[in-house]
C-alpha cells in the first residue's frame, strides 16, 4: 500500500499538503482533549472523532503513531480569560469538593463517553496538574529570552515584543492591531503591559485552592503552557500533527506556538488540523454558552431539544456524514437520518454476509471500490465520499440479493474485505446489535409467543405441533421445561 499519498489541510498554510512525518515509520500528534469540569457534549466528540479517524488511518497506513491527548485540569479560566475563577476549582467549590474528585469523576464519565463512540484511547493520556514542573520550566525558557515579564507575582507574555522579532498571528491570520482592538478591558488588567498579553503563570488569590510553588509566586500555570510542555515532554521539539477544534485557533493554538517559538526559536508543530464546530440553531454549542446537549442525554434522549433517544453509532455517523472542516448544525431530523442511513448500511452488511456466490459477476460492478474508498481518505479524510462508496457496495449487494445480478466467489471476498476495513476499521463503525436490549425483549417475546402456541397444542393433544416447537427451540440452543403453571426457558448460549 502507498503511505506517500494522504494529503492533509493544514490551517498554517491555508492550503492541502501532502503528509510527510518527520521521522516515518513514527508519527507523533497531538489534540487538545477536554477541560474535565462538566460532561461531554456533542461539541466534545467532533474532535474525538475526528482524531479518531486520522489516528485509525495513519496506523492503517503502517504508521506507528503516539497520539498525545490531554487533559486540562488546572489553569483554565472562566471565558478562557486572564482573571475570574479556574473552570474546575469554580465547579469544586459549588460542589464542595476537592478539585481532584471534580476532575476523576467527570474523566470517568468522558471516558465512558468515549468508549461509546468507539473512539480507542490515546498512546498517553497527561494531565496538567502533573507536568506543572515541565510548565514552570517553559515559563522560565522565555523569560531568559526576553519576550515575557513579571508582573505582581505573575508573568505574561509580551506578545509586542514577539510579534518585532516573529509574526504573532501566522495561525489566525490576525495582526496584532486587530488583537488590541478586540481585546476585551478587564479588571485587573494593569498587571499587564499590553491588553493582548496573556498569563504564563498566575499568582494566586488566597482563596485559590488550586496552587504550587515557582520561582515567582504561589500559583498554577496559564492555560496556555501545558499543550506546549507536554507536546515537546512526549513528541518532542518537533513534531507532525497538532488538532483540536476550530475555536482553539485563536487565542489557545496562536498561543501555543508563540511560546514554542519564544522557547526554542522555531516552531514546534508541521501541520496545523481543525475540525469545524457543531452548531444547534446556528449557534455554536459550547459549554460556556449552555445551548449543548451531553451524550448521555443523546444516549438515554433526557434533552427536551431531543424527540428520541440516539445511540453512540448514530451520533458517530451523524459526524462522519461531514466532512470535519465542514459545520453540523445539530437536528433531530438529521439525526433520525443518520439512524436510517446507518441501519441501511449495516443491513447491507449483514445480506454480504448472506449472499451466495455464483461462478461470474454480471449486472454490477464491484472493481475499484477500494481504490476509491482510499483516494477519498487521502483527500484530506473525506469521510462522507467513503459512506457514499460504500452505499454504492450496499446496493450491488441487494440487487444480488433480490437475484438482479450475480457475483463471483472473488469479487463477494473482495466486497466483503473493503466493506469491513472502512467501514469497520477505518471509519469506526459497529453493529450495535450485541447487547441492545430493546432487541433482547422482542426476541423473548417471540420465544413466549410460540411456547404458548405449543401449550395450546398440546391442551389440544395435537402432540406433533408441541413437540415440532419444542425441538426446533432446542436445536437453536433454548431449553424449555414445562412447569404446572406453563413453562420456563432459558437461551443455553
């Protein structure tokens, strides 16, 4: 298979580039995983999925990838400001917890979440609140280089003083005039030389619970300097792949390499990746403005914006129907497509299973499905032109189905093969048949139902209809014994 062929956005460049890795075999990739103060929404598992994917499709390719994915436990402030409390410690203190509990028990419940969606788990999982000393040492690396300052215990980035030697805004695409002029005034703000600064580490108030020791104050770290400590602690000085949504473009990611390059002289990351955002009435949804949906109310459908409950493949398909630089806008109407899309394509899944091979393929047209199944993921993962291939595979199927064509041992393998890597391995999906209870109860029903055919036979002596019953739901594994009230059964799997 030719690995040299997946061409990639890269939002530094603007344009589609073809990925090369540093050091191939060996990929290293970075996300932004979650801030763990509430539970994950919609929002949340775009990137997941999309990360998902690529990680899936580079390991494909026979690329051996570490795939970096944090957790922001510290330093996250309200409106990913400067001043006002930490997201978690805020959580914490309405609860009346320790901020640690905070964090487990919503990472447990991401998790969960996670799983669900049959996103694998990250090569390392690092947590903010334990790389604090890679994070002070970032700190004091641009300090030593000029383009930070202390200020009342706390040091910020000088972004003028940066933006002389290097261009703050490459990844934006701001200049540092619209910065200031879009920069909000805030209290506090005289700690800062210039309003477009930001907080490499805080000093904190005394009622901060969340704080450690550095050279300069008790603190933590400003939001921004984990991603870049523990990107260059895990990948390195260099590395090929960073993702995250497309809202952390400005200022979260600008930031990031702002601090690389005031640290190391150059820039850390080679290819830039952002998904598109998830809008509900063309609004973004997002935590901070309370118009999202979690997925577990999605799963269980306890949202008042929802008509029914969505199960994590169908959310999973909802996402992959688009292409990730492309906006969702969430309905329940998509959805319930989604739904029926999905089911058409695992029950074409299942009739290949079924499909009796002839000694000639005539009537459809199997060759090239996996060709083209491989240039749409080389084009910048276009996911939704894989879904519709492999729809295109679905209906070759039922038209042999419904006996309109034939197809050879050869070609049904070779369906079968593409069928399974991309929709299976490489796009995520499962059957979700394997413990679904509603289907579980409709299938005891139907025991019932005919247990009760065979007690009417036998009250009607009619002894070869009972026995037929009994012998043909012992044959499929059902031990069935008559009580003195009726019967009993049991599924011997």
């Amino acid at each position: 298979m030719e690995t040299d062929k997946l061409i990639i956005y890269n939002t530094l460049t603007r344009r589609k580039e073809l990925f090369v890795p540093l050091h191939a075999p060996h990929v290293g990739m970075y996300v932004c995983g979650p801030t763990v103060y509430g539970d994950a929404h919609l929002g949340h598992a775009r990137p997941a999925i999309t990360f998902d994917i690529l990680f899936r499709y580079l390991k494909h390719l026979g690329y051996k990838v570490r795939y970096v994915r944090n957790i922001t436990d510290v330093g996250h402030l309200e409106h990913d400001a400067d001043d006002g409390e930490d997201k978690i410690a805020k959580k914490a203190r309405l609860e009346q917890l320790e901020p640690m509990e905070v964090v487990q028990y919503y990472l447990i419940r991401y998790h969960k979440a996670m799983e669900a969606l049959n996103v694998l788990p990250p090569s390392i999982e690092p947590h903010a609140s334990g790389h604090i000393i890679e994070q002070i040492k970032l700190v004091e690396e641009i300090l030593k280089n000029g383009y930070a300052y202390v200020s009342e215990g706390s040091v910020y980035f000088d972004v003028a003083k940066y933006n002389k030697d290097h261009h703050y805004g490459v990844l934006s695409g701001r200049n540092l005039d619209d910065v200031l002029n879009t920069t909000r005034e805030l209290d506090g703000q005289e700690e800062k030389h210039n309003p477009a600064d930001f907080a490499l580490w805080k000093c904190a108030q005394p009622e901060h619970i969340m704080r450690w020791p550095s050279p300069w104050s008790n603190g933590f770290p400003g939001w921004h300097c984990e991603c870049t400590a523990m990107g260059r602690k895990y990948l390195g000085e260099t590395f090929d792949i960073h993702g995250g949504g497309m809202d952390l473009v400005f200022p979260h990611h600008e930031c990031e390499i702002a601090q690389a390059v005031a640290s190391e002289g150059h820039q850390m990351v080679r290819y830039w990746m952002h998904n598109n955002m998830i809008t509900i009435n063309g609004q973004k949804m997002g935590k901070s403005l309370g118009n999202f949906i979690t997925l577990e109310e999605f799963f269980t459908g306890s949202n008042k914006l929802l008509s029914q409950a969505y199960s994590p493949m169908t959310i999973r398909f909802f996402i992959l129907q688009a292409h990730y630089r492309s906006t969702v806008d969430f309905s329940n109407e998509a959805l319930q497509a989604a739904e029926k899309g999905l089911e058409r394509l695992m029950e074409g899944f299942k009739n290949l299973e079924r499909i009796a091979p002839s000694a000639t393929t005539s009537g459809i047209e199997p060759a090239g499905l996996r060709e083209k199944c491989y240039e749409a993921m080389n084009d910048d993962l276009n996911t939704p032109i894989v879904i519709s291939h492999l729809f295109d595979a679905v209906r070759m199927v039922n038209t042999v189905t419904d006996k309109k064509a034939t197809i050879s041992a050869e070609d049904l393998e070779e369906l079968k093969d593409v069928f399974s890597l991309f929709a299976f391995d490489i796009l995520g999906l499962k059957s979700e048949t394997e413990n679904n209870e509603a289907r579980e109860e409709a299938f005891g029903k139907v025991v019932d139902m005919l247990l009760e055919q065979r007690m009417k036979a036998k009250a009607n002596k009619d002894w070869a209809t009972s026995d037929k019953i009994r012998d043909s739901l012992s044959a499929l594994g059902f031990e069935v014994k008559d009580t003195k009230d009726g019967f009993t059964w049991k599924l011997n799997k």
